[in-house]
C-alpha cells in the first residue's frame, strides 16, 4: 500500500472520493475513475446488485483495476427497510424492530452475520449503524432506520451494532451526525432546518454519536442538515467547519474518517455547484466527498479539489492530514486487492443458522400494541385481508419487491382467506368494494403503509372501524405512528417493516402461533390506547 509521502496530489485527492455507478458490470466509466482518478471508494446501490455471485465478481473486478491502495467498497445494508442485498443473503431486521426486542445481543450478533457475509462479497464498508434519535414521528426520512427515541438506548444498541460489524474487519459508518432524527424534511428532497440549541444537542442528538465514538466506530457520516444555533446561515452541517471541526473534531476528539452523505442530493445541489460544494466540505473537515451517481459530476469535483490546492485556497497539509486517516483505515481492516474464490466465500452467505437467527429475532420485533379479542384469528374463519403493496417512502429505499404478502403466509394456514391488493394510494371504487366485503367476513385485516402520507389509506381504515372495528385487525407495515391517525382502532399490530421476515412473523402472531413479545422503542399519544 502507498503512503502519502510517495503520493502525487492526483492520487492523494483520488484517496478522498467515493463514487457510484450505474452498472452491474464495470463501466468505462467507473474503470476511469479508479485508473486515472485514483479514487479511494465505491459505493453499490440495488442498480449493481444481481445476485451474491455477481457482487463477489464485480468487487473482484474493480479491485483489479487498483494500482495500489485497495479500495473502500462501501454499501447501504442497514437490514429491514433499507437493504441494498435483499436476495440470497441473510437480511436483518431493521431498527427500529430491534429496538422493539430490547435485544442487545442480537444486534451484535446480526451485525457480524451481516459483515461476515459482506466480507466473502468483497464489500468492507457499511453505511450502518444509523444511531440518529427519532423523536419526531412526522420524520420522512428516519423513522424506522432509528433503534427509538431514548438516546442512552440508541447509543447502546448503536454501539452493538458497531462491535458486530467490526468484529468482521468491517469499517461501520455512523449516520447522520449530528443528528437527522428531529426533522420533517427528507434532505434528498431539501434542506432540513433543526432549531434547537447547542444544549439540547448536547443531551440527545450528540449522545450517540460520543458513545459510538467512545467505542472505536471507523467513520462518521455527515448530514445535509441545517443547525442555525451552531452555524447561521443555513450552512448544511456537511460544509460546517464548526460542526466537523469544532462539534465532531474538538468537543467529540473525534480523529477518525469523516465523510459526506451524498453531495448529488438536492439539500446540496439546489444550493451549491458541485465544485464548490465539494471544495467547501473538504475546507469543512470532511476527508471523503461521496458522489453516488453521475460521471462528470465526479470529474469535475475531482478536478475542482485540484485546482483548488494549486491556487493555494486547500493547502495540501490538509489533504495529506486526511489521507493519512483514510489509509490508517485501509491498513486497520486489512484490505486486500485479491478476494478468496467464489467457491470458498459462498459458504458464509446465507447459512441456515443463520437464516433461522433472523427469523427468530424477526419474531421477538412483533408488537401487538391494541388487542380487544379479536387475536388470534381462527384457522376456519372467514378473513378478509386487505394488503396494501408498499412503495417506496423515502429515496434512501429505492425499490420493494411487492410479491410477497402477509397472504403468500396466511393463506396455508387460514382455510378461508380473500385477499385484496391495492396501493398505497386507495381509490373510491376500491373502498366501496372492499367495504362490502367486509360485511360478509368474519374477521378483516388491513395492512398500512407510511399512512400519514396517503390519505387514502387513513380514510379506508376510518371508515372500516367505524363499522366492523370488533372484526378488524390493523397491521402497520412500517411506521407504527400510523395508529395516531385512527387512535380508536381496538387491535392494532406494528411490525416496523414489510420485509419477509417480517411478514411471516406478524403471521404467526396473527393465527396465535406466535405470542407477540415486542415492546414500542418510541412514545405515543396516550389516547391511542383507548378503544
């Protein structure tokens, strides 16, 4: 591996960028930006991902194009709802359902399941654990990504998560300091605003973030979020010299890499040029500039970070400070240009222990928060079961397989199930049709879906309860803050997340195979617990 006195500037400001591409294959342009640009990362998105296999030949890949220093292949594989692997490799349960099982030791040990098999995939990086403090139950962005609203037991959890992941010689990042948790704004959309004081930053959104810290975590991810207390101006906190060097570098001693969340979203690029930008954020503080998608915005924030130490406004100590962090970690996690064969890494990928792990802590998430009888639902019954197909809520989820349902499992246990498929969008026809439907059943299930964004879906359950609420069963896909809309609803079901696992442990509970033991990591109106 190179150090930084043997380096020329080129290949020194190379170090300091991550960059995506389109491809499940190398591109002419991706090879370009390893080969001439010498940038030190990748990161993959679903649009890369095919199969196990073909992510274990594609980091092979580009790992030959290296002339020296091994690159950071980095990924988004956080489990539940924001998962970039989904198929042929053990998925963990998101979050905030971890958070709902008070387990601690399962987030250790799912984390390093998860590393384990990133290793044998050639991916070294996790953009994981996400510790921010979700105490805004109108957040569009975070909500279940966060282990709850206690940020001793984000902190602790966080911290599990971190040892599993390193564990396996895989960096994790934190995100998103100094904290994205309190926002109503999804900052690939705009730029979030948080208005509070340095004081109570201090005693929640900072909490974790100093704990993690504490605990050896290898990077910290920055958010486009706007603190006005800490920098005036609406400075995103990404090109805040005060909040990297001032928060993170000297109140935090934090000395390890930091690096940006995506410059190409729109809390940035609406605000900034990508040039500038991205020399602001390396005058922040940052030592890694992520740039996730497009070809020539990369080259030319490359090329403006070059420019700007020839004209002396980025002085090439500074650069060299933080490519010395980023190769200290590159030598810390052992990372190689040559991968163990496809035969070898393929037995620890999806090992059915393993597999039968994330089951069972899927089914400790499960948490039935209302329950006026109608659970469990008997086998012979006649059960309507309406499914909303989730979509994708925020863009951080990019897309879901909507093939399979609470039904693909109820329906082998229940004798006399109607299923009713309708968007997250429900239509007047629709209502009016299931509505009659419901007249004849003897027990209905309607699942929800992020409810407070799709009126629709609010209206159907209203309109259900107001007539059947002694048959009907809510099942709450993902945001268990859904019940605050219908808060007269009597059996009320919340499993953080529509992913499989998920799917079938809320089915078990459902038909009483199951007793649910899961507790809510987040407050909520006291109202909603009255029928």
């Amino acid at each position: 591996m190179k150090n930084v006195r043997t380096m020329t500037l080129k290949e020194k400001i190379g170090q300091m960028f991550m960059v995506g591409f389109s491809e499940k294959e190398p591109s002419v342009e991706i090879q370009t930006m390893i080969e001439q640009y010498h940038v030190g990362g990748v990161i993959y998105f679903t649009r890369n991902i095919e199969s196990p296999e073909q992510v274990h030949r594609l980091s092979s890949q580009l790992q030959r194009f290296v002339p020296t220093n091994p690159l950071f292949i980095s990924i988004d594989q956080e489990g539940g709802m924001v998962a970039r692997i989904t198929e042929g490799v053990t998925l963990s349960p998101g979050n905030m359902a971890l958070g709902a099982t008070q387990n601690k030791e399962a987030v250790y040990q799912l984390n390093k399941i998860v590393a384990s098999e990133l290793t044998a995939l050639g991916i070294n990086m996790n953009f994981s654990p996400c510790i921010d403090v979700n105490n805004n139950p109108k957040n569009p962005v975070i909500g279940v990504r966060s282990y709850g609203e206690d940020p001793y037991f984000v902190a602790a959890m966080g911290n599990q998560a971190i040892d599993g992941l390193q564990s396996e010689n895989v960096s994790a990042v934190i995100k998103h300091f100094p904290g994205h948790g309190d926002t109503n704004v999804d900052s690939h959309l705009s730029l979030p605003v948080i208005p509070h004081s340095l004081e109570r930053l201090k005693e929640i959104e900072l909490v974790p973030f100093a704990s993690a810290i504490k605990q050896g975590v290898d990077a910290v991810m920055v958010a486009h979020v706007s603190f006005p207390a800490i920098e005036p101006d609406n400075v995103p906190a990404t090109l805040s010299k005060r909040m990297i060097n001032g928060l993170l570098r000297n109140y935090l001693q934090y000395d390890g890499v930091v690096m940006t969340d995506c410059m190409e979203m729109n809390a940035i690029i609406n605000y900034y040029g990508i040039e500038e930008a991205t020399i602001l954020a390396i005058e922040a503080g940052n030592d890694i500039v992520l740039i996730s998608h497009s070809f020539d915005r990369q080259q030319r924030a490359i090329k403006a970070v070059i420019g700007a130490v020839n004209d002396g406004r980025i002085s090439e100590d500074a650069i060299n400070q933080s490519v010395e962090r980023i190769l200290r970690l590159k030598q810390k996690r052992q990372l190689q240009k040559e991968m163990q064969n496809w035969n070898s890494a393929k037995k620890n990928i999806a090992q059915s222990d393993n597999l039968a792990y994330a089951q069972k802590i899927s089914e400790q998430s499960i948490t039935v928060l209302k329950d006026n009888g109608v659970l469990p639902i008997d086998k012979d019954s006649n059960t309507l079961l309406v499914s909303v197909n989730p979509n994708v809520a925020t863009e951080v989820d990019e897309t879901l397989a909507t093939n399979v349902t609470i039904g693909t499992y109820l329906g082998q246990h229940i004798t006399s199930l109607e299923e009713v498929h309708v968007t997250t969008t429900v239509t007047d026809q629709e209502m009016t049709e299931i509505m009659l439907m419901a007249k004849n059943a003897d027990k209905v299930i309607v699942t929800t879906y992020q409810a407070s964004a799709n009126p629709s879906q609010v209206s159907l359950v209203q309109m259900l309860l107001k007539q059947y609420n002694e048959k009907l069963v809510v099942v709450a896909l993902r945001s268990p803050y859904d019940i605050e809309l219908f808060p007269n609803v009597a059996t009320y079901i919340a499993t953080y997340e529509s992913r499989p696992l998920a799917l079938q442990s809320v089915s078990k509970v459902l038909i009483g195979e199951l007793q649910a033991s899961g507790q809510l990591p987040v407050q909520l109106p006291m109202d909603v617990y009255r029928s």
